[in-house]
C-alpha cells in the first residue's frame, strides 16, 4: 500500500534463494519500484522542462538512463540485492520505454519488420540463456530491454507474433496474471508439487484464469468507476474495506502472526526457524576481505579457541563456545560460501565475493598471530563439489573452481584433494587443527516442513534424512578430510553420533527442529554438537 515492499524484500533473502519461495507477495517488489519511478518520473520533467526546457530536458533524461544502467552494472557486482530490488538501478529500464517515445523514428516498413524481428530474439534469448546463476540485473538485462525498445519503435502492425487478437488479449491482462502468479508458485511450493510438470501446467492455466478474471471484474470496472457521479456510500464501502484489511494486516504484521491459531509444535517450529546466530550480521561477512575478528564467550578472557568457516561455521559457533566454558573466549572468522582453501571462487558471485583471498589472507596471519591456539574449520564442503542437495544448481560443472569454471572429473577432484590437504596441513604447522565432517543436509526446511505439516494433517513427523544418503553424498570430502589427518595430524570431530543413529540423520527431534532451515543448524539445536567440541579440551 506504501509501494514500498522492495526496501523490505531488500532487506532479506535474495529473490532466487529458497527461503523467497515462501512469501506469497515477494512480486509486488517490482510494483513498488514501478510506482516510485511513476510518481518521481513526472516531477523530474516538469522541473527540468520548467528550467532547461525541452531539448534539455531529452538529453537530461538520457544521460540519467546512462547513469543508472551503469550503477545497475557497478551495484550487480558488488550488492546484487540492492541492485535488483532499488529504483535508481532499475529506472534505466523504464527510462528506456520513455526515450523511445521521446527520440521517435520513422521506419520504413522492411526495416520496422528488421526491428521487431530482433526484438523477438533478443526476448526469446533472454528467456532460454538466462537463469538464476547469472549475475542480475547487472548488462545482461540490456537483452530483453533493449528487445522490447525495438519492439515499441518497430510499432509493426504486420506482425504476426504481436499483432494479433491473442498477444492482444494476454496483453490487456498481463498485469492481472502477473498479480497471480507469483502466489500460486507459492502455493505449489507450500504443497510440495513446484517439481511436477502437471502441476507447474495447472499453475500456469490458474494464473491466467484468476488474471482474466480479475481484468473483467476487478480492472476494467474500476476504471469506469466515476469518482463525480458515483454515490458516496459506494465509495464509503470501498474506503471501509481498504482501512479494515489495512487495519488486520498491521496487526497481524506488529505482532508477528498470532500464535495461538497454531498447535505448540507448529509454534515452537516457527520459533527454530528465526532462531539464528544473533550476532552474524556484525561477524560473518559477505565481501572483502577484512574480518571483523569477533570475539565470543568471555572478551576478556584469552583466545582459547578460533573457528574458521563458512554458514555452518555461523550456525555453530555458539556450541564451539558453550563447549569451551563461560571464562573462554573464542575468536571467529567466517565468510559466506567460503570453503577453507585460498584461491577458491564461486560461480555466480559477484566480484565483491573475495573468499580465496580472504582465506589466503587469514592463514598468512595465523602463522604469527596466537600460536598454539587450536583452530577448528567447519564447511558445507559437498556443496562446493557436488552443488545444492535442496534444489538444482543452474550451474554447469562444481559451484567452486580456482582458474576456470570445470567439470566434476578425476582431474578436478585431485585438485581440491591436494589444495585442501594443503592449507590444512599449513596451518596446522603452528596449532592443532580440528576439522568437523560434513553436518547432514536435510534436503528439507526442517521447521516449514514440521510447522505446515502440523496445520495441514494435524500431525508432525520428525524430519530424517537416511545415513546412507549421508554417507554416500559425503564420502568423497570425508575421504579427503582424512588425507589430511594423515598427512600432517590434524584431528576430525564427526557429528554423525550425535545427529544420526544406525539408520537415519534427524533433523528434528520429537517435533523440535534442530535446523532453521534445511542444512544450517539452529541456535538450539547445535548444542548436540557441543560433546564433540568439549573434546578439544579434553
């Protein structure tokens, strides 16, 4: 209603990530944008008209289309969340539609069809070669842009493709599907049918009926609505029904959802899923290569213990801490999707992302600085060779890589074995290393799935994942791991006994998550990791 939901979408999930598959109105960030760029679009020409005039005012508007495509570009790199949910590195996009109108051409009629024929290409393409592995909206975005400019100044009346009864009619309820489609994504999702091609189709054929539904009965009465000669009580009701739905979804928005609607064990889910390391947002960092060297436990106590890792590393910590006692310290350095070995990168980070210097940088500091200070490296290693076990990557070939994007072969997997080995065997020169093996991946959202099976079955299963799964998808990093113990005595802390029994990995216990999502453990649930790290003391 304040056209401001891309400032709150901003603020959390990327829009790709599985937790954004979860809310149900992530699309009207784009709405948002649109509505800002609507509102400050004609006051900048009235003013620049006002003061420079006309001609002026064309190339103002240019130069600021310019501008903002090339902070889209900058911003895609180094904050790709601000980049693809804020006005100033979308409003090239719509400026672009503007500069069309405003720069018209007279085309010939062979070279109006030249025109929408690339158009179509270029739209066509940015529908097959893109995906969510690409950095976005970064120039890559200049395809269905730059497609749709061509479209507008080709204005081809022959078309075949465009000028037709059926792309006119989607057209008129374009916005209508749009409004619809992104909830029954949702939905699919909140059943557990996103995969299946049937239910995808019937997906597709419900938006654009709720979209022709809306336009007939919703939009296009609207519009006809006369505010002069309409009766006041009508306009009253409208008013009445805007405030209340305003009014219940404040309410429902300050308190955080209303508890008592739920059982104890879907509440107590929902809890896990927020409960977080409290303290990531000022310790784990995302780009550069600067840590801000946290200090946990007792901070004026001695460094007793340093963690180093990726989001496992954060969703952890806290146990490394209890495990070492109230009068310990604990220093940390993790970093998002880092593996514990210099010069790696990562396929579709941006350049901001500096992981393998990061690591290169930290273990050349560890060589003088608190030596004899055990260390303790916690990864999501399979990931980085055998990519997401949640969904599928769009990647091709191993998310990490050091020259050149490869292929998961023998040559490959001989690489990490050595470079891993390596800037273990390297940093234990000077300190005891421990290495935790792999924490199960439970493929999926521990508490979503506890909490909706709860409210929709009345009923709720602990989340299991088969040992066998765990072992077969880990056994190769493990492998590796185990080199390394040999190779120069570092020492491996295995949580499988305390997660998994004989048969299953549990991600949650009698209705008790032990994850907030998937794969990282949660605040209370990695203190059944604590009896491994005592270990290091002990």
């Amino acid at each position: 209603m304040g056209f401001l939901s891309n400032f709150a979408y901003w603020r959390e999930a990327g829009y790709f990530d599985t937790a954004s598959h979860g809310k149900w109105l992530l699309h009207t960030w784009s709405l948002s944008v649109e509505w800002q760029f609507y509102i400050v679009y004609p006051l900048i020409i009235l003013a620049t008209r006002k003061l420079f005039g006309a001609s002026m005012t064309k190339m103002l508007l240019v130069i600021g289309a310019l501008v903002s495509f090339a902070l889209c570009m900058y911003m895609s790199n180094r904050s790709p969340s601000a980049a693809f949910y804020l006005l100033p590195t979308r409003a090239w996009e719509m400026l672009a539609g503007g500069i069309v109108f405003l720069f018209p051409m007279q085309l010939k009629d062979t070279n109006k069809k030249v025109a929408s024929t690339f158009g179509l290409v270029l739209i066509a393409l940015s529908i097959l070669m893109l995906d969510a592995s690409d950095v976005w909206p970064g120039w890559l975005a200049l395809i269905p842009v730059a497609g749709t400019a061509l479209l507008i100044l080709a204005a081809d009346q022959t078309s075949v493709v465009t000028n037709n009864k059926l792309s006119a009619s989607i057209g008129k309820a374009s916005y209508s599907i749009y409004l619809w489609h992104w909830p029954l994504v949702v939905l699919l999702g909140y059943y557990g049918v996103s995969d299946s091609a049937a239910a995808i189709a019937a997906g597709i054929a419900a938006s654009i009926l709720l979209g022709y539904a809306s336009l007939y009965f919703v939009e296009t009465p609207s519009q006809k609505l006369n505010i002069k000669t309409a009766q006041r009580p009508h306009l009253a009701g409208y008013a009445l029904v805007v405030l209340v739905i305003g009014a219940c979804a404040s309410t429902v928005f300050v308190k955080q959802g209303f508890e008592s609607r739920v059982s104890k064990i879907a509440a107590q889910a929902d809890i896990e899923r927020t409960n977080k390391n409290p303290a990531s947002k000022t310790c784990f960092i995302e780009s550069g290569v600067d840590s801000p060297k946290c200090i946990f436990g007792k901070k004026d106590a001695p460094v007793s213990v340093i963690v180093m890792g990726d989001s496992h590393s954060d969703a952890v910590v806290s146990a490394v801490v209890e495990a070492a006692g109230p009068e310990k310290s604990t220093l940390y350095l993790g970093y998002i999707s880092c593996m514990t070995i210099p010069g790696m990168k990562l396929q579709g980070m941006p350049s901001s992302y500096q992981c393998g210097d990061f690591v290169r940088k930290e273990i050349e500091e560890l060589k003088t600085t608190l030596p004899g200070v055990p260390l303790v490296v916690i990864n999501r290693s399979s990931v980085y060779v055998f990519g997401h076990n949640e969904y599928q990557d769009r990647t091709r070939g191993p998310l990490m890589y050091f020259n050149e994007p490869g292929v998961l072969d023998a040559t490959y997997k001989e690489d990490f074995r050595k470079r891993y080995v390596s800037a273990m065997c390297e940093i234990a020169k000077n300190r005891p290393v421990y290495v935790t093996k792999p924490i199960p991946e439970m493929i999926k959202n521990v508490p979503t799935t506890i909490a909706r099976n709860e409210v929709r079955f009345g009923k709720s299963q602990d989340i299991t994942l088969p040992l066998s799964e765990y072992k077969s998808r880990n056994q190769f990093v493990v492998s590796v791991m185990e080199d390394a113990a040999k190779s120069c005595g570092i020492q491996l802390l295995d949580p499988e006994p305390e997660l998994c029994d004989s048969q299953l990995c549990y991600g949650s216990i009698n209705g008790k998550p032990l994850y907030w999502d998937d794969n990282h453990m949660s605040e209370s649930g990695n203190k059944k990791l604590v009896p491994i790290f005592q270990s290091i003391w002990n």
